[in-house]
C-alpha cells in the first residue's frame, strides 16, 4: 500500500507541474470556450487515461528489464531536460489552435482525439514513462491521469475567471525548477548506489 501511495502522489505532483503552461492547458482553455467545462473535463480525462496507461506500459517494462540504478540516472537526466523543456515553453500551433476552434460534432469526441494526439510523445507522456520505470504501474497511471485532469481543470476554471492573463512566465520559471530538483535529486540517488 505505501509503494501505491509513494507512486500515486509522485506520479501526481510531477505530472501537475509538467502541464502547467503545456499546450494541452491552452487547448483545454480554448475548447472551454467553446464547450461546456465538464465536457471539455470528461474528454479530456478519457484521453489522458488512455494515453498514461500506454505509457505507464512501457516504463513499467523498461523498469523490470534494466538496473534500477541506471535507471535513476537516466530518469535524473530526462527530468533535467523535461525542465529545460518547459523554459522552452509550449505554444499551440495554427494548426491545433484552428481545430481547437473549428471542432465539429461530438465535444466529446472532438476534444478526446485532440487531446490524445496532442499527448503522444509530449513531456508529460515521456514523465510517466519515466515514473514508471521505478513505481508501481496503478499508482503511477492513477496519479499521473489526475494530475494532468486537474492542470487542466485549473487552467479552465483560472481562464474562465480571469480570461487569457495567465502569469505565464511564473508558471514555466516554477515547473521548470521543480523539474530541476526532482532531476538533481534523481541523479544523485543513482550515483549513491553505482558508488
């Protein structure tokens, strides 16, 4: 039970803080505009589940084939650049914005697809990968659905209060040194047990 708890808050806290200023938070703002919120909420669930359960099948496969130690390291290394990459920072392309606007048909289903494929291969995809590889599988997926439920839940409820003026840069300077510290700490963890 600890081992799920350990990897349930993890797995949350991480994935919390890698969607804070994502792309995915500026298409969830975006359709909210459009959609009712707790249908953009539900599609957007849907999707992440389904994405974090894929990956969460290919970290917890990779943890049990390769050393744990290596794995810190490399895990340490990704969190480093996950940071670099948040500084980067995310925008919506015109492409993903105009069928953000445009979506047709079902919310649900337009919202879900966006989302999904917005999703694969993105930071928070490769962060749970990464989490995977050293926590359990459920605790990892629970915790990493929700906390990429409720960055974008905030994201919709602060857009529909204060419009479009979010501190952007307090975001991305806050989630990229917290990606930092979980990176050093990582790295350092794994270079405890080589030595």
């Amino acid at each position: 039970m600890d081992g799920f708890l350990s990897a349930l808050a993890i797995s949350f806290a991480v994935i919390f803080v890698a969607e804070l200023g994502d792309k995915s938070q500026l298409m969830a703002l975006t359709f909210a505009t459009r959609f009712r919120p707790w249908t953009v909420l539900a599609a957007i669930t849907a999707a992440t589940a389904v994405v974090h359960a894929v990956s969460v099948g290919i970290g917890y496969g990779l943890g049990a084939a390769l050393p744990t130690a290596w794995i810190s390291l490399l895990a340490g290394v990704a969190f480093l650049a996950f940071g670099a990459w948040t500084l980067r920072g995310d925008t919506l392309t015109e492409d993903e914005q105009g069928k953000a606007e445009r979506a047709s048909g079902s919310a649900m289903l337009a919202v879900g697809g966006a989302f999904f494929l917005a999703e694969l291969g993105d930071k928070t995809m490769l962060a749970t990968i990464t989490l995977a590889t050293q926590h359990g599988w459920f605790g990892t997926w629970l915790g990493s659905t929700v906390g990429m439920v409720a960055a974008d839940a905030l994201a919709i409820m602060v857009g529909r209060l204060l419009g479009r003026h979010l501190p952007e840069k307090a975001i991305k300077y806050g989630a990229a040194a917290l990606f930092a510290i979980f990176g050093i700490w990582l790295i350092a963890d794994a270079v405890a047990e080589l030595t």
